[in-house]
C-alpha cells in the first residue's frame, strides 16, 4: 500500500512539475527567438550582442516599451535606418523579451580594474 502511494504522490509531481515547465516554456522560446532575430536583422551589429551599445544607442537590460520600441524602429530618428516592412510586431515584441531578459551591468564601483 506504501508503495502505491509513494507512485502516485511522484506522478502527481512529476505532473505538476511538467505543467509549471510547460508555463514557462512560451516565454523561453520567445526569448530564444528574440535573441536570433536581434542577430538576423542586424541589430547586433551597431547595438551589441546583448544591446549594451555600439555605433548604436545601448537599448539592453533597459528596452523601451514594446509600442515605443516598435514606433522607433518603423520611424527613427538619426543614423538608424527605418525597419518598415523587414521586421514584424511579433518579432520586435520578441526582440523586446530578449533584450529585457539582459541583466543590467555591474555599477562601475564595483568593477576593480575601474577603481584603480
């Protein structure tokens, strides 16, 4: 009898462990998605891999809302070149995930090699 019980009380975990799982999987993907599309459409290339600035403004850790992200990238203003028809909103909200998801730098106190 122990030992039924002892199975069902693992299958009702391991259950309710796959759904938690299964939750958090969209979100993953979407950042997964994000991060390609950032390097698919060159964004890398003037913002940085993880958006911390380049040629481009920094836009990582610390992203504009989504609309506004959105807004910009269709009519920027500046050197960066308009993203009318190239990108979709699905793909800058999921770009927006990725670069969101990117912690913040350490504060420059706490860098050594800053403090000497």
């Amino acid at each position: 009898m122990k030992t039924i019980s002892l199975i069902i009380v693992t299958l009702i975990a391991t259950l309710l462990g796959t759904g938690v799982a299964a939750a958090q999987t969209p979100a993953a993907a979407s950042l997964q998605r994000g991060k390609a599309l950032f390097i698919q459409h060159g964004c890398a290339r003037c913002h940085g891999t993880e958006g911390q600035g380049g040629a481009g403004a920094r836009i990582g850790s610390k992203p504009p809302a989504t609309a506004a992200l959105i807004q910009y990238v269709r009519n920027p203003s500046g050197a960066m070149p308009p993203y009318r028809n190239q990108v979709t909103d699905a793909e800058l909200t999921d770009i927006r995930s990725y670069l969101a998801s990117i912690p913040p730098p350490p504060p420059v106190k706490d860098i050594p090699l800053l403090n000497q």
